[in-house]
C-alpha cells in the first residue's frame, strides 16, 4: 500500500494551502536546479534543511528518504572525481582525483538534497489530493489534474491486484526460479494484472458516472486562503528571493 | 383522475452478449413506482445486466427505458435518470474510490450541484441514519466487508434516489451486519429492487418476487414468500435454500 506519512501532521507547514506551497517549491527548485554557485545552493540546501526542520518530520523515515535518494549521488562520487578530467588533481592512495570532479559531485550534491528537503518539507506535508486540486486552482489543465489525481489512485488499485494474483500464484506452491515455469508465470500475473485492472478501472468509472460525474472533481474541502498562508508565501518567496539574488552581491 | 406514469419502466427490451448469437434478455416488459421487489435466478441469467440496462450503462438491441413515462435517449436523459434511481453494485470496492467515507458519499451531492457545506451536511446525515456516526474520517479501503457496503450505501443514499438497485447487498455479510441491513432497507422511505440468492433476505425486504426465465422476466405469482424456522448444523450462518 502506498503512503502519505509525510502528509500526517498538524505544524504550520502541514496546515498551509496546497498553492502556498507550490508556488515556492517551485521558485526555490528552479534556484537551486540553475544556479552553479557553491554559495546559493550550499545557503539553499541548509535554508531548505531549516524549512524541513520545521515540518517535524519523522526523523527515521526521514533518513530512509535521503539515503534512498543519495544512492544516486554516492554513484556521482565514485564516478566523477575518476573520470572528470582537468588539470588539478588530488592525490589519493595511488589515484589521482580531479578537482573539478569533486566540484561538480559537491554541487549536484547540495542541489539534489537541497530540492529534496524543499519538496519533503513543502509538498510532502500536503496530500496527493490537495496538491492536485491546488494545482488545479493555479491554472493547471483540469484535464492533467484528473489524469494525476486518478494515475494516483489507480496506482493503488493496480498493485492491490498484483499482490492479490501474486498471493493466489504462491498458495498453490509457486516458489520462483530461474525457469521458464517462472518467466511464463510471471508474464501470465502481469497480463493478467493489466486486464483485471482495466475491468476494475471501468468500473470505478461506472460507479462514478452513476453518482453524476461529468469529468470535473469537485474537492469537498476548499480552503480559502488566509493571512498565514499570504504571510507564508510572501516569507518563503522573500528567502528564494533573496538566495537567487546573493551572486549579484558577492 | 390521471393515473402518473410509472418510475420506471422498460419497454420489449432485447439484449444479447457481444459475441454471443442467441440473446440474454428477450422482449423484457416491466415496470415499477413504489414498490419493493425482489429478484431471483440462477448465475448468469442476465441479473445484473438488466440492472444495467435500466441505468444507461449497457444499450440493449430493441426496446426502451422509460423514467416517468419519458423515454431515455441518450447519455444526457441517463443523466437524469441515475438522479432518481441508485445502483449498488455486487462488489463495493469498485463503488469506493475516495480516500475517505466522508468524501466517497460527498462525492454525489456535489456532483449534482450542493455546495462543499451542503454536501457534508447531507453526507453526515446520511452516514448518521445508517448508524455510521463517526466514520466520517475513515479511511475507505481499510473498513471491513459490512462497513464497506453500508458506506457504499450511503454514497448512493446521499443523493436521495426515489428507487434503489441493489445487487446482492446480503452477500458476505456476517449475520449481524446481514440483520442491520435488513432493518436499514425496511426503514428506509425509498422503493427498491433487489438481487440476491437469498431467499430469507428477500422474504424480510420485499412484497413481490421476480425471476428471470428462459431470457424473460416473470413475476412470481404461484409462490409465496414466507420464512418458517428450522434447525442444521450451523444454521445460525447465512446460508441458501432451494425454491
């Protein structure tokens, strides 16, 4: 089953409107993704750490977010720092290692972890749902707001079904092996998965054009934005503002 | 005195499984306003199909849906009709798809125009009525089988149907939970229909009795639905009986 438990919560962040939180997770990700300067991603990704300090999150799960993501940037350093290039070289052990490898693993590294507190700390804390119909509100396409609302639903419906066939496979005594039984067991669970969701999906469909659907969700909760939420987005866009501006100082 | 058309009403309805030569439902007449019926058959017989044929989900070969004496064309009349007539299906996983009991039965209100304030209003209520106090914030996936039909009820009860269709609502249901929609579906002002294999269930909700037969819909005239008590081994579970 697919979480929120990030979304679970009542801090200031959790109870801010989804579009207050949008329109600064993306400011500061364009920040953070264009800039190359050490300064603004470095100040970014300890401003970002703050925010995420601040939406109290669960500290375990937390780690488990940031190890999962930094796999790919641990990949970054074995990588670059061996095959970068450049004149100036440290040396280690027996290698030398290029600087201006180093240089660029530090910064996607600041960059990627920065991003990832800002959305753990802006987005996270609201649901899939509110975000969606946020986006809505902030001139998305209805269309794509039903299509990412409804992907993420199905998601759920979809890997219900598999682990449903996957447990019938497996109480008539499938145990997996590098077989052709298995390949054509496994190609029989993902067709077969494909076609149940379908048949499932059509009819939800039937369900909710029954009780008066006609392609527009309405949010049973519509928030009206209020003054914390105005003092929020002014806040949190000052800082973005102020972090894109530092190169021009410095 | 001007007799009103009836609720609903079909008209030589014909239909037939793509891919299958001899049809399921042939010249099908029958009609219903207020009254509580109750449907019977063997699997397969085209129960469910009739019920959705009635709510515009599957277009038969010949033959006309009526609702207050108006036929229904298109989409747009369908429309109409799924205001006035609920349908609850087989299996009430398909029928939950918000994340919580309090959006699911909000869902139809606020389709049909309430207001967000409305729509709460009217889905509380609906979940009080059903003694579902308090499940507002639950989550839909996680309710057992019984809370899971009751609250796929009451999605189709908030937006105030003058005829419910109900498609085997006494399967899986443990007694109790069996019991109270027993009680729920006496109390409630709406007509009904109702399919199931359950003929104590069907004895205890409705006044008349269909069947389908060799593709046609009859009425069962010749049988009385009656209940009388009698004793086997596990006999307190639910349990069908030969007609």
């Amino acid at each position: 089953m697919i979480e929120e438990p990030f979304a679970r919560g009542t801090t200031f962040f959790h109870r801010r409107d989804a579009r207050v939180k949008l329109i600064p997770a993306l400011a500061i990700t364009l920040i953070l993704a264009l800039s190359s300067s050490f300064l603004v991603t470095g100040t970014g990704c300890i401003l970002t750490g703050v925010l995420l300090t601040l939406s109290r999150p669960d500290p375990g799960l937390l780690l488990r977010r940031i190890c999962s993501v930094n796999i790919f940037t641990l990949f970054l350093w074995f990588t670059l720092p061996l095959t970068y290039g450049g004149t100036k070289t440290l040396p280690f052990f027996f290698l030398d290692l290029s600087l201006d490898g180093i240089r660029v693993a530090t910064l996607i590294t600041l960059k990627t972890n920065g991003i990832l507190f800002c959305f753990l700390a802006l987005l996270a804390t609201s649901t899939v749902a509110s975000l969606g119909h946020g986006l809505e509100k902030l001139g998305m396409p209805r269309k794509l707001t039903f299509l990412l609302l409804f992907s993420y639903r199905q998601l759920f419906v979809i890997h219900q079904e598999y682990l449903r066939l996957q447990r019938a496979a497996r109480l008539r005594g499938f145990i997996p092996a590098n077989s052709l039984h298995t390949y054509r067991t496994y190609s029989h669970l993902f067709g077969m998965t494909l076609v149940k969701s379908w048949n499932r999906a059509e009819r939800v469909h039937q369900a909710m054009v029954l009780r008066g659907f006609n392609g527009t969700l309405i949010p049973l909760n519509q928030p009206e934005l209020r003054r914390e939420d105005y003092l929020f987005l002014a806040t949190i866009l000052l800082i973005s503002f102020l972090l894109a501006a530092i190169p021009f100082f410095c | 005195m001007i007799t009103l058309p009836p609720l609903i009403e079909l008209r030589n309805i014909t239909y037939s499984c793509p891919g299958r030569t001899s049809p399921l439902l042939k010249e099908i007449n029958f009609s219903s306003s207020k009254e509580r019926i109750g449907l019977i058959g063997p699997n397969g017989c085209g129960k469910t199909t009739l019920f959705q044929i009635i709510m515009g989900l599957l277009t038969p070969d010949k033959g006309e849906v009526l609702l207050q004496g108006r036929i229904m064309k298109d989409e747009k009349d369908f429309r109409l009709l799924r205001r006035k007539l609920g349908f609850l299906f087989q299996n009430s996983d398909d029928q939950l798809f918000s994340p919580t009991v309090l959006e699911d039965v909000a869902f139809g209100p606020l389709n049909l125009g309430s207001s967000p304030e409305e729509a709460r209003e009217i889905s509380v209520r609906t979940l009080e009525g059903l003694g579902l106090k308090g499940f507002e914030e639950r989550i839909t996936h996680r309710l057992s089988g019984g809370e899971k039909k009751l609250v796929a009820l009451a999605t189709i009860l908030s937006m105030q149907p003058d005829l419910l269709l109900l498609d085997e609502p006494s399967n899986n249901l443990d007694p109790e939970t069996r019991e109270r929609l027993i009680g729920i579906l006496k109390d409630l002002d709406q007509a009904h229909i109702i399919i199931s294999h359950d003929l104590d269930f069907l004895a205890s909700t409705c006044s008349h009795l269909y069947t389908i037969e060799d593709q046609k819909l009859i009425r069962c005239k010749a049988k009385q639905i009656h209940s009388h008590d009698h004793i086997h081994p596990y006999g307190d579970h639910p349990h069908q009986h030969g007609t």
